[in-house]
C-alpha cells in the first residue's frame, strides 16, 4: 500500500516544526491527541480553505526560553490554539492566529479583545498604535511589557471586507475562542486579569450587560481573579481629554494597589492637570 502525503497537511506541519525551531525547541514529544487534531484541521482546511503563508514568530518568541512550569503549558497549548479552525471564516482570511505574549509567570494580564491589521501581520498582541499607548502605560505603572502577559478574547483578527476596516468579534466568535483564553488564564494565574475595553469585558463576562463607561474602575470576578475594567486604548486615542486619561489612570493605580506595588507620589498625580501628563507623546 502506498501511503500518499497530503500537501496541506505538510504545509501545516512544516509550518509548525518551523516555529518550534524558531523558539529553539530541539526535540518533541510525540502525542498522539495532538496529531489527530492536526490530522482533523489539515482535512477539514483541505476542504476548501487553503492555509496562508506564517511569517516568523515575533521577535518576543524568540527570546531564550527561561524555564517554568508555566512556559511549558503554554507552549503545549500554543500548537492547538495555532491549529484551531473552529470559526472557518476567520481562519481563511487571518495570516497568523495571535496567540499572545509576555512572562508566563506574570503576575498582571491585560485582554483585549482581538487582533488588527498590524497584530495579525506581527503575530503579536498589541504592536499598532493602540498597543504602543498601552507600553507607555505599563511603563507609566513601573513594570515592563516582558513582566506582564498580553493576550485577547479572540485569538483571529475579524474578517473584514477593506484591508484597513477593523470590525468587533461577534458574541458567538466570542465564546468559540473563549476557552483558548481560560486555559491561558489557568496556566498564568495572574492575581490581577485588566480587560481593555468593552468587548473584552463581554467576552470574558457574557452576563454583563453594563457598558464600561460605568463598569469601569470597578472589581470583577473572573473565577476568583480580580478583573479590572477599563478602557481599551484605541478609546483613549480617539478621547486623549486629560479627564478621560485620568480616569484610564486610576484604573491602573487602582491595579498596581491590589497587586501591592509602591506607588510614587509623581505616579499618583499623572493627569491630575494637563501639565503633568506623560502618555501624550
Ligand atoms: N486591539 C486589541 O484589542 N487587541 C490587539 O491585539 C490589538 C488591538
């Protein structure tokens, strides 16, 4: 009998070795669930949905590797979250699924809420100018974007007719991706989760139906993690009023007290008054 090798599913393959190489992973493990869902995802793409070209992992992945229980779960879901195709329509259109970024021990998790035209590109959360506003808040808070972890509710960037359209996920592209996200969250155990704007509050909490102009800047609940509501820095570029970044920042200090870091006295004051403000830039 001769056994005949299906061109995508080698593409898929192929793909995924690279990546593993890439992140300077020598060997692996062989399991035999994970190969029948790549064998499942290669016949179902086969049907119909060819598999776009990955670029190279994003420059934080290929950091070397430090060591933690945590790293390795997350390297072990990380296949299954690049391979999964349960919403078709996104899986066709995405370059690269974002799976997220950041210290797999971190003690603070920011989620937004999904991908855009430079994060699908990049293979990384939160690289547009969005992104870069939320760097210069972190760093604001004392901590780097290494230290903390940075992840989405959706892990595809939302199909979109015109190149640079950017649309919300759909409450059932949700709660498809939802699970990809707790196991992160399970893996990491933050002691803080922060959810960046209103679609990422509902995705993570579907029975909210408050808008985050008024859930903002108070404590959830996500299975015994405080959840920290607040903007999502695309708002605060589109409103960089001082008020509205004042708020924005006692949101974060409101954070960075729960997680019991110093707070500088300068730190306090950031947008009390258009003179001390520092993201403007
Ligand atoms: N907006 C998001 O919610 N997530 C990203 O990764 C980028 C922009």
């Amino acid at each position: 009998m001769t056994a005949r090798l299906d061109p995508d599913a080698v593409l898929v393959a192929v793909q995924f070795l690279e990546q593993e190489r890439a992140k300077g992973v020598r060997f692996l493990r062989f399991d035999p669930d994970l190969a029948r869902e790549w064998e499942e995802a290669a016949g179902r793409l086969v049907e119909g949905h060819p598999i776009p070209a990955t670029p190279p992992p994003p420059q934080a992945a290929l950091a070397p590797a430090k060591h933690s229980a945590r790293r390795s779960a997350l390297d072990a879901l990380r296949p299954k979250v690049l391979a999964c195709i349960q919403c078709p329509h996104l899986a066709r259109r995405r370059k690269q699924v974002v799976f997220g970024v950041g210290n797999p021990d971190a003690e603070l998790m920011f989620v937004g809420e999904a991908p855009g035209a430079e994060e699908d590109l990049q293979g990384e959360p939160f690289v547009g100018r969005a992104g870069q506003l939320l760097t210069k808040v972190i760093q604001a808070m004392g901590m780097t974007r290494e230290e903390v972890y940075i992840g989405n509710v959706l892990k595809c960037r939302p199909d979109v007719e015109t190149p640079t359209g950017n649309r919300k996920p759909t409450p059932a592209e949700m709660a498809t991706c939802l699970p990809w996200l707790r196991e992160q969250i399970k893996i990491i155990a933050p002691r803080v989760l922060v959810a960046l704007g209103d679609t990422a509050v509902k995705g993570l909490c579907p029975e909210i139906a408050t808008g985050i102009t008024r859930l903002r800047g108070k404590w959830l609940d996500f299975g015994g993690t405080p959840l920290m509501p607040t903007f999502h820095p695309a708002y605060l570029l589109r409103n960089p009023a001082p008020a509205v970044k004042r708020q924005w920042w006692e949101d974060m200090l409101a954070v960075l007290e729960k997680l019991q870091r110093p707070i500088t006295e300068k730190q306090r004051g950031y947008f009390r008054s258009v003179a001390t403000s520092r993201l403007e830039s």
